[in-house]
C-alpha cells in the first residue's frame, strides 16, 4: 500500500434529468471515470459533478493526473489514438474508450470536451441538449 488511497468525489444536483439510453450513457460516466482514476495514479482523487448548467444537463469528470498535452487535446477522440508516445506509456488501453464515449454522446446530442484541470490534472465537461 502507499499509504493513501483514490477518492472518488461526486456532487450531484439533484432533479437533473438526462434523457437517453441509461446503459450506453451509464458506459460513458464508467468509462470518463475508469480513465480519471487509471491515469491518476493510486492516490487519484476524482471529481464528478452533475448540474444543471445555462439550462441544460452538464457533467463533469475531473482529475489530478499527468493532463493531456495541448496538441493532443482534439485527437483524444479519434479511434485508436492514445495520450504519449507508445514506449513511455505505464496505462494499457485499445484507444477506443473516448472515441465510444463521443460516438455515444454525439447520438445523445450531447457535446464533450477536455480542458486542464490547473494546476495538475484533466477535466471533461459534457453538456446535454
């Protein structure tokens, strides 16, 4: 043990309804939550919110790990793409969680997108129509 241990933090507003599917929107959180953690580290401490934001649905998956590079950020949601270089990456993955996660969204008529949690980590903020 490290002597610490992952947190997961979920604020939920209550009365937010999200119309949809509930397992494929289900496998979007598991998965956005599962990266969160996976790329944290084994003290990861992780953030879930889920509000009403400008009127619509909004969630958000945030975390305190290595973040995702400027120039990376758009490509993260292309099939098969994965953060870093192949030889210096610790996570294993198949690079095709976020690109079902946007698919999934997209027929939600649901928006993603990925910004720096400052000062370390990554945030994803989906809002729902």
């Amino acid at each position: 043990s490290c002597g610490c241990e992952q947190v997961i933090n979920p604020v939920i507003q209550p009365n937010v309804k999200v119309t949809g599917d509930p397992f494929t929107l289900s496998s979007v959180v598991t998965n956005l939550v599962e990266n969160a953690v996976k790329y944290s580290g084994p003290c990861a401490e992780v953030g879930v919110e889920l509000r009403m934001r400008d009127g619509h649905p909004f969630l958000s998956v945030s975390d305190r790990g290595p973040g995702i590079p400027d120039a990376e950020k758009m490509l993260i949601f292309d099939k098969f793409y994965r953060v870093g270089e192949e030889n210096t990456r610790k996570a294993k993955g198949t690079g095709l969680g976020l690109f079902i996660v946007k698919e999934v969204l997209q027929k939600h008529d649901a928006d993603i997108s990925v910004r720096d949690n400052v000062p370390q980590g990554t945030i994803f903020e989906i809002t729902f129509s």
